[in-house]
C-alpha cells in the first residue's frame, strides 16, 4: 500500500508537464518515421529473407518509439546522484521503506505517466503513417504486457545502479552516456538483434539491454525466440539481486562515515 501511494503522487506529479512534452512526443515521432524512411529505403524492392518486410520493419520502428519510453528514457540514475550530492539520500535510507522499493516506485510513477501521455500518443502518430498492428492471438496482449513489464523493471535496476555509483564517484554522467549507448547499440532500437553480424549478433539476445526493447517489441509482434522471456525474467531476478546488494553496501558505508 505504501508503494502504490508513492507511484500514485509521482503519477500526479508529472501531469503538471503534460503541454510542454507534447513537443517531445512530436519530436519522438519524427526520429521515428526517419528511421522508418531508411529502412524503407534498404528494404525497399529488395528479396527479403526472414520477417523483416517494408511493413514489419515499419510496425517494428514505431513500437521501439513507443516502448522506449517505458523502458530507455527514464531519470538518469533515477536521481539517486542528486541525493547523495545534496546529502538528502541520509533522509530517505531512513525512512521506514526499503531505500530501493522507494526509488523504483517513484520512478514507476513516472513510467506509468509517460505511457499515458507518451507512448500512447507516439504510438497513435507513428501508425497513422505506417498503420496499425493488431495480433492474430487475444493473449499475445498478455505477453506482451507482461514482457514490457520485466523490461521497464530491468530498465529500472540498470539506470538505479548507474545512480548509486555516486557513492563512490563524483559524477555519474559518463555511467548514463554509456548505459544509453549500449541500450540503444544492442537493445535493437537501430536495428533488430537477430539482423546484427558476427559476434555481436549472438551475444545481443542475451544481454539485459535486448530485454528492454527487442524482446517486447518482438512478443507484440508474434516474433519472439521462445526464449526471449526466460532471458527477461532471468536479467530481472540477477539485477534485483544486485541492487539489494549494493544497497546494503552504500547503507553501511552512509552509516560508518555517519550519514
């Protein structure tokens, strides 16, 4: 219960920005519909082999645009550095909730708010120019909730990490630009994983950043890997497990150095 309030007020408190990020939701769509365009290019009076058509790779660009702000845009280090540098982080580890479920339920809130008044909106835009997808099966809605579900927690874990690095460095900016890089690089955001060459192309599908994007994009368009959920679930219990322990570690380190 104390969880939920804290999702509901962060909910509420993002709707006072509603206008102003109608612009980002128009910008959003364009960089969609350009790399719509390319791909339309490539792929374009060409023999295609597998999936990937002119038409999925058009439904496929504007579900990343639309997933990716669930999943990818998030507060950089979910504002934890801001905290720790203002010295308000002793106040919320001692507050009677645990530090982590705190953030990450302040972060939901906000989630919840972009899928509302963004994703829902960039979605809308998006399919106007390519159409709009509808799967064959009712429960691949299901899935696809649910496997956008782990990839916004995995995002969560992964941007709170880069967060509470800030007890041990000065600034975490350099953590953020690389996070994104790797996200959007082997997330499949650019270019599906199963299209990337060599090495990369075999690793990509079992790394956390793949379980962001590819994999519920994939789930919605009925062209997952069966094992596309077991690789989310499995990021999902190993990143929780290491952000309780790094908590731990940073709530002893607070409390030696005396808060």
């Amino acid at each position: 219960m104390v969880y939920w309030r804290i999702i509901r007020k962060s909910y509420r408190r993002n709707l006072q920005y509603r206008l102003s990020h109608v612009v980002n939701n128009v910008a959003s769509s364009i960089f969609g519909l350009v790399f719509i365009a390319i791909w339309t290019g490539v792929l374009s009076g060409k023999q295609v082999y597998g999936p990937y058509d002119v038409k999925t790779m058009g439904f496929y660009i504007a579900i990343c645009q639309s997933v990716l702000w669930m999943t990818t845009f998030l507060s950089p280090g979910l504002n934890v550095q801001i905290a720790v540098r203002s010295g308000a982080v002793s106040l919320d580890m001692i507050k009677p909730v645990h530090y982590l479920w705190y953030m990450l339920s302040q972060e939901f809130g906000r989630l919840l708010y972009n899928a509302c008044y963004r994703s829902v909106p960039i979605g809308l835009l998006l399919g106007l120019a390519v159409g709009f997808f509808f799967p064959s099966q009712l429960f691949t809605y299901f899935w696809f909730i649910l496997s956008l579900l782990l990839g916004t927690y995995i995002g969560m874990l992964l941007f709170y990490l880069a967060g509470i690095s800030s007890f041990w460095t000065t600034e975490i900016r350099w953590v953020h630009l690389i996070l994104l890089s790797l996200i959007f690089g082997l997330g499949g955001q650019m270019i599906p994983i199963d299209l990337m060459p060599g090495v990369i192309g075999k690793v990509a599908p079992y790394l956390p950043f793949s379980a962001m994007i590819y994999y519920p994009v994939m789930t919605l368009l009925e062209l997952a890997p069966p094992y596309g959920m077991l690789v989310q679930a499995s990021w999902a219990i190993v990143l929780t497990a290491v952000a309780l322990w790094v908590t731990n570690m940073v709530r002893r380190k607070l409390e030696i150095q005396g808060g």
